[in-house]
C-alpha cells in the first residue's frame, strides 16, 4: 500500500519544475493578457524566466500583482499590532476568513513589507480541482488541508497536518497561517471552529497548555469595509434556502476569486494580537480537554472581534437592520445615503428573496462584526 503524503510545500527545486509547466498554459497566459493592465503582464512574462526560487515567485510574481490588486482596488492597506512579533520567532496566524485568496496573501504582503519571512498558508483541498491552481498555491508557500476522504483516511491526515504545522513552528521553519473555520465566514459571523483546535492538538504528547505556548498562537483580525463578494454570498444563501442539496461548483470557486481580486474593498486592515501564552494559564483550571480547547476558541474570537477595524458601513447595517439611528454618531448624512444606495443596488440584484431574507442577510454580513466587537466590549 503506498504511504499518504503528507502537507507540504514546493522547496526551490520544485517551485522552478511548477514555474515552467505552468507558464506552459496557454490558457493562463491568455487568461493573464485578458485579466492584467499591459504593464503587468508584460513584467511578469519577463520575470517568469527569473524565478529560481520560492522568495523569487513572490517578490517578482505575486508581491507584483497583489499591489496592482492594491492600487486598483483597495483605498487604504493598514496594520497594527505587528510590533507584538519577533522577526526571529515563527507563529501559528490564526484569522477570521473572508476572501479566498487575498485573506493570506495580503498578511503575506504586511509581513514582508516589514521585514518578517513570509508565512504558510493552509489550502482547501477543494481549490486545488485544476493543475494551475494547484501549481499557483503550491509555488507560493501553501499546502492541503484535505475536506474528502473516508472518515479514517481524514483522521490520518489531521495527525500529519498537525505534526506538520507544529514542527514548521517550533523547528523555527515557517510561520503558518491557517482560517479560524473551514470555508468564508459568509454572513461576517466569524467564529472559531473546536474541530479546528481539535485538528492543532492532535500530535500533543504532553499537557496542552505547554503545547499550545509553544505554537505562539496569533490571532490577527482581517477587516474589509466592502465584501466584492457580498452579493455572491447572500445569493448562494437563498440557493441553499430553495435547494438544501445545492454546492458551489468550482467555477463558481474561481468567479468568488477573481471577483475578490477585482472588486472594491475599501480599507482593509490586519490587527495581529499578542501571542497567547501566559492566558493559557487558564487550562490548569479547567476540568479536562474538551473544555480546553472551547476555551482556546473562544480566546482567539474574543482577540479577533475586539480588534475589527470598524467603518461606517458596519454602523450603517446595523442601523437598517433595526430601522434606528443608534449609531448615527459614527457616520455622516453622506455615508448614510452613499452606503444605503450601494445596499439597494444590490438588494435589487437578489433573486428568490421573496421574504426578504437575502437582503437581511446582506446587511448581517456587515453588521455582525459590530454586534461581536459590542459583545466583548462589554466583558
């Protein structure tokens, strides 16, 4: 029987075998002609031939493209809390996940601005159906999380993804950034899955509390003030509503990428927390594992909701949901008619909302990130 591969990454070698098969695709190159300002493209066709190594695809290829994405399609790309890390130390990034891609790349993007290596990142299995995104994630520092299986073949793998992230960590190899939850928090509910934790503790041979300090988990705290996908989302909830059988196809994957590259996202920013170490302290009080790790989760919610960035459109939902002015002190006039006309225009978009719950579910996904920063504000 042939042994399971584990999680891995392309090492140099390999990123340059993936670089020559990949521009092999004359379906990415005209893709990339179609998709990409002239000047872009033609750098990247240059700088293919240069790439020798991991940090040269990202530095000449994807650094390239996420600050043409930027320029195009963010206002402002902000940050804090950075100064909570060590260039030395490695991390275990664990965030609230909104966009399929840009989620870790534009972590990756803060991190090498300011001079720490670049992280890991963990994939679903689910985007990696074609050869080319396959190549693309692996020959930028990703590796797979698998979602298919049989229940024991599932099982194997979380102790080898366990072992694996825990080993890049504390071997000092790589940070590693991995979703709070499987899948888009699609309606801005973020929320830490136990399983998650579950999956992170699977290769612990001591005490958890000693294990979990020496993965220095970083919650970090991703805030868009617009959704490209916000209309995507909301529709696919009133499919699943009409049709409980109904599943994303992968090309309805790649529209939710590509519409998340292109789309406006306003102001975006990463907030990353202290590392948790002494707060783990709390295990020694609790009455056994299960209880440890709902602990952990709630922490790292807690750590992400405190620190959203909030903008008037998160204020504004809330109010519309409610039919109140509550928050009014956040937002002008002007933000309150420019926003409630971006909502109308989509709401007008929605099909099969007959109750109105698509649009209920719109302004949600933006008023939730307030409703929880309010929850823990007020512990």
């Amino acid at each position: 029987m042939q042994e399971e591969k584990g999680p891995h990454i392309f090492n140099d070698e390999e990123a340059r075998a993936a670089i020559q098969e990949l521009f092999g695709f004359q379906s990415l190159i005209q893709g990339m002609k179609a998709f990409l300002p002239e000047h872009l493209y033609q750098l990247i066709m240059t700088e293919k031939d240069r790439v020798h190594s991991v940090r040269d695809f990202q530095e000449k290829i994807a650094r390239p493209l996420l600050k043409v994405i930027e320029k195009e399609s963010i206002t402002q790309l902000t940050a804090s809390g950075i100064d909570h890390l060590k260039q030395e130390e490695q991390y275990l990034f664990i965030s609230n996940h909104r966009d399929i891609i840009l989620d870790s790349a534009y972590l990756n993007i803060v991190l090498f601005e300011r001079g720490f290596q670049t992280s890991q990142i963990a994939i679903g299995d689910n985007l990696m159906r074609h050869r080319i995104s396959e190549l693309i994630f692996h020959i930028n520092k990703s590796f797979v999380v698998k979602r298919t299986g049989s229940p024991m073949e599932l099982y194997r793998y979380s102790m080898m993804l366990s072992n694996y992230i825990w080993t890049q960590i504390t071997q000092k190899i790589d940070s590693v950034w991995i979703a709070q939850r499987e899948g888009r928090a699609k309606d801005g509910n973020d929320r830490t899955q136990v399983g998650l934790i579950k999956m992170l503790s699977l290769s612990c041979k001591d005490d958890l509390k000693s294990y979990f300090k020496s993965m220095k988990i970083t919650p970090v705290a991703i805030s868009y003030e617009f959704d490209p996908c916000d209309l995507l989302k909301a529709q696919e909830f009133l499919n699943k509503r009409a049709n409980p059988d109904y599943k994303k196809t992968f090309e309805e994957d790649v529209q939710h990428m590509l519409l998340g590259l292109k789309g406006n996202k306003g102001a975006v920013h990463f907030h990353f927390s202290e590392p948790f170490d002494a707060e783990l302290d709390v295990f020694d009080t609790l009455p056994n594992a299960k209880k440890q790790l709902e602990t952990l989760a709630e922490m790292i919610d807690e750590r992400i909701h405190r620190h959203y960035k909030l903008q008037p459109i998160n204020y504004i939902a809330q109010d519309m949901l409610t039919g109140s002015n509550t928050y009014s002190n956040y937002y002008s006039a002007e933000d309150r008619e420019r926003i409630g006309t971006y909502f109308e225009q989509r709401f007008r978009l929605l099909t099969q909302d007959d109750e109105g719950l698509g649009k209920e579910y719109l302004l949600k996904m933006y008023a939730n990130p307030l409703i929880n920063q309010l929850a823990v504000s007020a512990w």
